[in-house]
C-alpha cells in the first residue's frame, strides 16, 4: 500500500516543479537545482570551469517599445523555452526564472562549449519566433562556476547585454575563485 502512495508523491513533486507556462521547472524548483550545484554543504558541486550559468531574456525587436499582451508574451516565452530546451542536452538544466527570463545550468560544459549553445539559442529564436507573430531577439547572460557568486554574474551579465541593444551574449569572467 505504501507504494502507490510514495509513486504518487514522486509524480505530484515532479508535476508541480514545472511550470504550466513553458513546461520547465518553476523559479523555485530550478533556484533548488542551482543551490544544488552552487550552495554550500557536502553536495554542492563548486567551485568548477565547467559549469556554466546562463540566464535568457527575449524582447521583440523591429522598434517595438511596448511588450505585447500578457496571453502573447506567454505564448512567446514557451516559444522560447521550447527552442532553448531543443538546443540543450538532457542533462542540462533549464528553469523559469522570473517573468520573462530563464534560466539554464550547464553542468560539465566548458566556457567555449556554453558561448557555442548559447550563439545556437539566440540563432534559433532568430528564425522559429516569426510563428509567435512577433519577432524576437534574446539577450544572454552566462558565467562559470568559478566567479564569485556565478548566478549574480551571470544576471549582471545579461543587463549588459540588455543595455548594450540586446541580441546579445556577455559572458561574465571578474571576480574568479582562487
């Protein structure tokens, strides 16, 4: 009898770590995954060259100045998570972080191999979001498991490429762990 229970209590964790929108963990189950990686204690796994954080925001381009309606801009951050997650490998993390923003862990992923996934999503979203009816560009953030506080970094990093015109990749590299 126990065992139909705790099968159900699996699936229930796993159905409400994903977020109805986009089908990726939600910001609190992928903010678990991350600290997972990156917290203290016995089971964190840092500091590592090779892990790589990345974060993911989209906007349209084309001089919009204004996002589209709240039922769109959900339609096109699936879009994007959906193009993300087919540029990512299985084990790769991906996560909702916010509103408009994922989130991805690339565990054992060297600095070039990341910037190399990161050109494939912003290629991709480039040529599959014309479907949405709005085009879309992405600016990405990423850093190494190496910065001092690498999910900061890399959400310093994804402003800059924000306020650097966006459709962009900025890798943070400052403040390295000795």
């Amino acid at each position: 009898m126990s065992q139909p229970r705790s099968l159900f209590s699996v699936l229930r964790e796993a159905i409400n770590s994903r977020d109805p929108i986009t089908g990726t963990l939600r910001p609190s189950a992928f903010e678990r995954a991350v600290h997972a990686w990156l917290g203290g204690g016995a089971a964190a796994r840092r500091p590592s060259s090779s892990l790589m954080l990345v974060r993911i925001d989209w906007t349209t381009r084309g001089g919009r100045t204004t996002r589209p309606g709240r039922r769109q801009a959900e339609s096109v951050l699936k879009t994007v998570a959906d193009i993300t997650g087919s540029c990512l490998r299985a084990t790769d993390v991906l996560g909702r972080v916010d509103d408009d923003t994922l989130g991805v862990l690339l565990p054992s992923t060297p600095a070039q191999q990341a910037e190399h996934v990161c050109r494939r999503i912003r290629a991709a979203t480039g040529e599959r979001t014309p479907s949405t009816g709005f085009p879309v560009t992405v600016s990405i953030g990423l850093a190494t498991g190496l910065v001092t506080d690498p999910w900061a970094k890399a959400a310093e990093a994804l402003e800059d490429a924000q306020l650097d015109g966006g459709n962009q990749i900025v890798h943070a590299t400052a403040n390295v762990h000795d």
